[in-house]
C-alpha cells in the first residue's frame, strides 16, 4: 500500500492565502482556487485528515487576523471548504461506483460459472451414461474376447467422469451454495490433500451461514490461496482458520512452506492469483495482509466487513 504524504509548510501558505482571498475579495475565482487546492491535495496522495490539518490551520490564521469576528469569518468559510473537499468526494463516489461494477462483475462470473458447472456434471453425465449403455449393447453381440477388450474403454470413461466430476465441483461446488462456506472449504482441503499429499486443517465456526456474496469471495481466495501453495510453496501442511467477528469475518491460510523475501518478490506476487484476490476483496471493501520469510513459511490474512442490517446489527 502507499503511503499518504502529509501536510506541507507551502501547502499550508496557499490554503492559508486562498482562504484570505476568499474572505476578502469572493467571487468564483476564489472557489475555483479551492477547488483546484482540492484536486491538488488529491493528486498528491494527501489524506482526508491531511486536508482537514490544512483547512484548520488556514482557518485558524484567518480568525486571528479577526477577532472580533470569529463566528461571521468560520461561516463564511463554509463554501470554501466545502469546494476544497469536492474532489474527494468525486473520487469517493468514484470508488464506490466502481467495486458497484466490479461486485456486479464478479456475480455475473460466478453466475457463469454456476451455469458451466451444472452443464459440465449434468449434461456431460448424461451423455457418458448414454455411451455406456450403448458399449454394453456392443459387447452383448460380440465374442468374449472382444468385449473384454470393450472393459479397457470402459475404465478411460470412469476416468473421463470422475476428473468431470472434479472440474465441476473446482468451478462452482454446489455444497458452497447448499451447505455453506465451511462445508465447502472441508470438501476442497479433503481435493486438495487428494491430489497433493498436503495435510489442510480447516477450522471455523459452523453454525451460521454468512452473506452469499462473501462466501463466495472467501471460498475463491482459499481456493486460489491452496492453489498457490501447492505449486510454489513446497509445503507439507497447511491450516485455513475463518473467523467471524462482530463486524467483519477474518479468514487466514498459513503453510509451512519455503516461503520468500516480500522485499525482493513483488513481481513474482502479481504472478501467482493475489492480484485477482485483492479486486474480489476491494468489491467488498476487504483487505489482504501477507506475512512471509524465507523458510518461515508463509501467512495470508484477509478481513471483510459484515453488511449492516437496518436495525445496526450485522448480517
């Protein structure tokens, strides 16, 4: 994450004299200055706090130069402020339009994904069905022999069925949407440990179930995240905790791997699924935190905050 600067000795002189001007002469130039000190502040990565600083300084310079007119100065520094912040409040909305965009994308993704899944184990299960049933009324016209030789076909089909089976469930698991998160996240650490020999340890609470949205988003991180340490980590175990909180729910995955330097892979990083784990959790406002050195193994932690029902409560 970058940093965000702080106030500065000459931004403060221009906040301070933009605000005079706007006291004292009025007018839409002096509003455009504080909107551009806005856009300037913006642009150079200063906070909201940072602003605030500045406006309170200039504020404060102002009323000095008045004192007998304190409240009439405070007030009419109302217009200024507030077109001083308008662009902050443009890139706010901005923000929230675009995880809106983003959120919509990624339910629209899964929506597919749902639709290719339920295919791929319906549709394509039919059709072997269909296909073993016409390979017996073969071997029933054939010699012994023969019909043996069909059993070989038979047992690549089985294959064919099961890595279907498989790929469906990698997609869209229909457990994530019947049973919940944790059931879910069971089945996927049971494939994994199936096909790589890592030892995955969930642990969480069961009972209640969280907002389908974020459910999603948490099953596709651990997902990517068991992904990751199968093909780079060189792990022998790995622990999945979730955790739900009273306004947010956590979710961890810590492997005993080789892990590496975060000060000299911040290429490799982008390569191996975190990019696509931080737009899922900026669409809900989540964060991602990861803890790693080498031969230390390595720590990935995300948090999420719980929509907030109409009675304050969270979801």
């Amino acid at each position: 994450m970058e940093r965000l600067t702080g106030p500065t000795p000459e931004l403060q002189k221009r906040f301070a004299m933009a605000l005079e001007a706007h006291l004292t002469q009025g007018g839409e130039a002096a509003l455009l200055e504080a909107y551009e000190l806005g856009r300037t502040v913006l642009n150079e990565r200063l906070g909201v706090l940072g602003v605030a600083t500045l406006l309170q300084g200039a504020l404060v310079a102002a009323c000095e130069r008045r004192p007998r007119e304190t409240a009439r100065t405070v007030q009419a520094a109302g217009s200024f402020v507030l077109e001083c912040l308008c662009s902050f409040e443009m890139a706010h909305r901005s923000v929230r339009e675009a995880n809106t965009a983003l959120r919509g994308l990624n339910q629209f993704l899964e929506d597919q994904t749902r639709r290719i899944s339920h295919e791929l184990h319906d549709e394509a299960g039919q059709l072997l069905a269909s296909v073993y049933l016409a390979l017996d009324d073969v071997a029933r016209d054939l010699p012994a022999p023969a019909a043996a030789r069909l059993q070989s076909v038979k047992t690549v089909l089985d294959k064919i069925e099961e890595e279907l089976r498989r790929l469906s469930h990698d997609l869209r698991p229909t457990i994530l949407d019947d049973l919940g998160l944790m059931a879910a996240l069971d089945v996927l650490a049971e494939g994994v440990s199936g096909r790589t020999g890592l030892w995955v340890k969930v642990e969480g609470q069961r009972e209640d179930r969280l907002p389908p949205a974020i459910e999603t988003v948490l099953y596709r991180i651990v997902q990517e995240a068991l992904n990751n340490v199968g093909k780079h980590a060189h792990a022998s175990a790995v622990t999945i905790i979730v955790r739900r909180e009273a306004r947010r729910v956590s979710c961890s995955v810590r492997d005993d791997g080789v892990g590496f330097d975060p000060g000299t892979a911040r290429s490799n990083i982008k390569g191996i699924g975190l990019i696509g784990i931080r737009e899922r959790l900026a669409s809900l406002g989540g964060a991602l935190s990861i803890d790693a050195a080498p031969g230390q193994g390595t720590h990935l932690r995300v948090a999420i905050p719980l929509p907030m029902t109409p009675q304050g409560a969270t979801s």
